[in-house]
C-alpha cells in the first residue's frame, strides 16, 4: 500500500510539473533550433525522445535505451519525409526543388515572407539489446524571402553518418549507461541575405561547406522501481564538441568546415502509467542543453513535453508541446511493418515576432 501511495504522489507531481512547464513554453519566446536528429515519434510529443525513447532510434538518439529492448531486429528501409504547411503553394508538386538553391529561390520569390521546408531521412540499422548500428542519410533544406522578395534566407543541410553504439545495464536494469560514436559527413550552407538573381546559383557557388567529423553522445537513464517506473535520462550530447575536421569531406571541393556541434546536455524525465489491460501511457518532460538554461535568453526553445497512449502495442496516440505549439502523432504497427504521422509547430520567426511553421511528418518502416 505505501508503495502505491508513493507512486500515486510522484505521478501528481510529475503532473503539476508538466502543467508548469507548459504555461512557460506559452510565455515565452524562441527561434528555431536545428537538431541532429529528430524522429517521428518525439516530433509527434512536443520533441521529447531521450526518457521515452525504446526502438531502433535509441542509437541515435539516447544509446543508453539500447537497454531497453529486448530483442535483436533489422530495419530494412524506413524513409521518412517532413514538409512544411506552406510547401504546396510554393513548390506544387516540385517538393524536391526545395534542396536547389535556384529552384527553390525562382519558387520562393513568387510568395514573399512565407517559409518552405523540406526534409527527408533514412535510418537503417540493426539492432540487439545493449547493442546496435545504423546509417543515416538525411537532407533538410528551409528557406524563405523577405517582404520585397529581394533576399532569400536559405538553409541547407546534408548528412550522411555511420553510428555504432553500446550500452551497460546496471542494478537489475535500473542504471543503464550508454554511448554512440558519430561519424559524419557534412554539406552544409546558410546565409540569411543571399541576393534573388535569375540564374546561376548552386552550392558550390554560394561556398557551401562540407567535411568529415567524429563525435559521441553518452546518456544514462535511471529507472525507479515503482508501478509506474518514474524515469530520470541525462544525454551528453556531442562530448567534447564535434568538429568536421577530421577530412576535408566526400563530395565537394569545399574550403571551409561546417559550423562545429558543441556540446550539450540534454535532460529528461518520464512515467509510464498503466491504464488498462495492454494499455500503457508514456508522460515525458525534456530540457535541451539544460546547463545553459539560466543564461538563455529565449528559454521556450529548450523545453518539450509530450504524452502517448499505446494501445496493446499495435496503435499509438501522441501529443505534445514543442516551444509554444501543439504536436500530434498516429502510428499503426503491424506484424513487420511500421506507418506514422505526425504533425507539430515550429518557431521560424525571431524573439520580438513569433511566426510558426506547420509541419507534417509521414514515415513507413519495415523491420523484423
């Protein structure tokens, strides 16, 4: 009975907490913030992933949840695409013109002021527990003019990394601790001035950047032995900062190096109260780069919040807070294969002026 008691206490808690949380993410103000990885599943929970996370992504996204599963599985192909709200009246059909910097500049003149987004991933891998490695290719590519249509704000990001990682249960399961290594090649380009002209732009005319770098994440999750298993995750992300120096890159000649990740930790917290028979929740808060939180003057960017119902683990609900805007998320899981949606907002707008992008998210996997 005291047990019960005591977890039914630290549920209202972590209840009043996520409450708290939220009324500051409305409060405040941001601008968006580029991550490594994002997933479907958390982009559908208001961002959170490093508490919750317990597929193929946890090598990729908190290696320490390497931990959490239970049998070995490949994930074939999994592609996964992200489009901006806005795209089908700047690009039509022609999503792909958005990751050609003169496509996507003749395309975005003709709608002033309005952002555009693309981005697409793949995520193979095999995974064992405690144990795993996969490849990531990924191309993001935002952009959008100012009111005169004279300028175009154009951001392009292209990845392609192996990751390998380990992890190491501890008390029975309750201490996990893991850690991936990244190895990353890096096309990289952002100018928020770039002038409209009709013909001529590329990467390599703009100066894009391009090199290979080598970095690491290390995370810990520490799991209480009650019902509702109150979980604490920390993840330190790219230990050491990760700097694309390493070779001058696989694809363009390019002189200068992308901008160098720096290091962060990340901070998480989760329960996952059971509501029925084959019927569980996941709650999760999460602080990004949680030791510069005091000194961050646009705190909202840091915090996420999110909740999912699974369903005899064949359908899932997700919601969610990310910065100030509300997420959903669906998934259908049957036999080998895998369909999600999601859709969530993010600030592209600045401190003084806030202005969201809706975005959609769709995502097909097969694995066994």
């Amino acid at each position: 009975m005291a047990v019960k008691l005591k977890s039914s206490f630290l549920f209202r808690q972590f209840l009043i907490t996520l409450i708290c949380t939220l009324f500051i993410i409305f409060k405040a103000q941001s601008a968006e913030v580029h991550e490594f990885y994002n997933g479907i599943r958390s982009l559908g929970m208001g961002g959170a992933a490093i508490a919750v996370v317990n597929d193929e992504t946890a090598l990729i996204v908190n290696p320490a949840a390497l931990g959490k599963l239970r049998d070995p599985f490949v994930t074939v192909v999994d592609p996964e695409l992200e489009l901006s709200a806005n795209n089908d009246s700047i690009f039509s059909t022609s999503y792909l013109a958005a990751l050609d910097p003169q496509a996507a500049m003749d395309k975005l003149k003709l709608t002033p002021a309005r952002h555009g987004r693309f981005k697409m991933q793949l995520f193979p891998s095999l995974v064992l527990p405690n144990f795993g490695m996969g490849f990531l290719g990924k191309f993001r590519a935002d952009g959008e003019t100012n009111a005169a249509a004279t300028t175009l704000d154009w951001q392009y990001e292209n990845d392609y990394a192996f990751i390998f990682g380990f992890n190491f249960r501890m008390f029975d399961g309750r201490l996990k601790l893991g850690f991936n290594t990244k190895i990353i090649n890096r096309i990289e380009y952002s100018n928020a001035a770039i002038p409209i002209v009709a013909s001529g732009t590329t990467l390599t005319s703009l100066g894009a950047k391009e090199g290979l770098g080598i970095g690491a994440d290390v995370g810990i999750i520490l799991t209480g032995p009650w019902k509702t298993l109150p979980t604490l995750s920390v993840l330190v992300r790219d230990v050491g900062h990760t700097r694309f120096n390493f070779q001058s890159g696989l694809f363009l000649s390019a002189a200068e190096r992308p901008t160098t990740l720096g290091q962060k930790v990340d901070v998480g917290l989760a329960m996952f109260p059971i509501m029925g028979k084959r019927k569980r929740a996941s709650i999760t808060l999460e602080v990004r780069d949680a030791l510069n939180l005091s000194t961050e003057t646009d705190p909202a960017k840091l915090y996420h919040a999110g909740f999912e119902m699974n369903f005899f683990d064949a359908l899932f609900l997700r919601a969610g807070m990310n910065q100030r805007y509300w997420t959903a998320g669906f998934e259908m899981a049957v036999k080998n294969y895998q369909f999600q949606l999601a859709s969530y907002g993010e600030e592209v707008g600045t401190a003084a002026t806030n202005k969201e992008d809706r975005r959609y998210v769709l995502k097909f996997a097969y694995r066994f």
